[in-house]
C-alpha cells in the first residue's frame, strides 16, 4: 500500500489483487455466495477513495478488516431493512420459545439504531469478549476510541430499551 501510495502502478494492482483474494474468502462465510463478487468489488472502490487515508505506520490488514466489516454491517443493514417482512414471522419464533433467537433478532433490531463503529465495539468487546486492545487494533482505531464507542452506544441502547417499556 505504501507503494502504490507512493504512485506505482504494479504494486497498485498487486495490492488490489490480493485484497481481491482476502476479500472473497472474508465475505463468503457472511453472505450469499452471489452476493460475494459485489461486496467485494463495493469494498476495493472503498480501499480505492479512502487509500490516501491509509497510514504507513499502521498495518494494512486491519485497516482493510474495517473497511470490510463497516461494508458488510452496511449490507447487511440494508438488505435486512428491505426483506424485513420477508425474512422474520416474529409470531412463528415466538411459539417456538427460543429466547435466543428473539433477543438476537431484537439485538440487530436495536444495532440499527447505531453507528456502524459502536455496533463493531459493542459486538467484539461485550458480546465476543474480544479486548478493546485487540479491537482497537483490528479496526485502526484508538483503546480510547473504542470505548467511547462503546459507553455511547450502550447509553444509547439503554434509552431505546427505557422508551419500549
């Protein structure tokens, strides 16, 4: 990346081709397998427009995680906004007593009121019991930033909870 930031053409497509590869085998445990040519070519336009935000004193792969991640949440945001009534009978899971079932579907109904940044915090440190070391990392952000992220959506959460009672 540094390279092709520095303006050489090879070490551009080499980059590219790569993500290219990384991307493919990312998206394709997360989507359907024919949506996976989309979302990747959605996130190398991303990596594209964003490549001279890129700092060389930080590693490349989790600054691409983030773009990918915040890519995907946007996908699955929005095709879950748009095949809401398609994808979930609320009554059928209801009789089937799964409590698990219905407080993640609450959960992502709820994460849709947040940034994509506090729903990645929340999920990976409070959910996936990740450090905010290794999120902070992994996403190219700071400890501090995390947190942040975090107690905001959390309060934001608590709020939206208060209000349904």
């Amino acid at each position: 990346m540094i390279k092709a930031q520095a303006g050489d053409r090879k070490s551009y497509a080499v980059l590219l081709s790569e993500c290219n590869k990384w991307l493919t085998r990312y998206f394709s445990g997360r989507i359907a397998p024919g949506l996976v040519d989309d979302l990747v070519q959605e996130v190398l336009m991303a990596v594209h427009r964003k490549r001279a935000s890129y700092d060389p004193a930080r590693p490349f792969l989790p600054w691409l995680a983030a773009i990918a991640r915040y890519r995907w949440i946007d996908y699955l945001r929005s095709h879950y906004r748009d095949h809401t009534e398609e994808l979930f009978d609320d009554s059928a899971i209801e009789k089937s007593g799964d409590e698990a079932v219905m407080a993640r579907i609450s959960l992502e109904r709820l994460f849709g009121s947040l940034s994509p940044a506090q729903v990645v915090a929340i999920e990976r440190v409070k959910i996936e019991g990740q450090s905010i070391r290794d999120v902070a990392s992994a996403t190219g952000q700071s400890e501090s930033a995390v947190k942040v992220h975090i107690h905001r959506g959390l309060k934001k959460l608590s709020t939206l909870v208060e209000k349904a009672d």
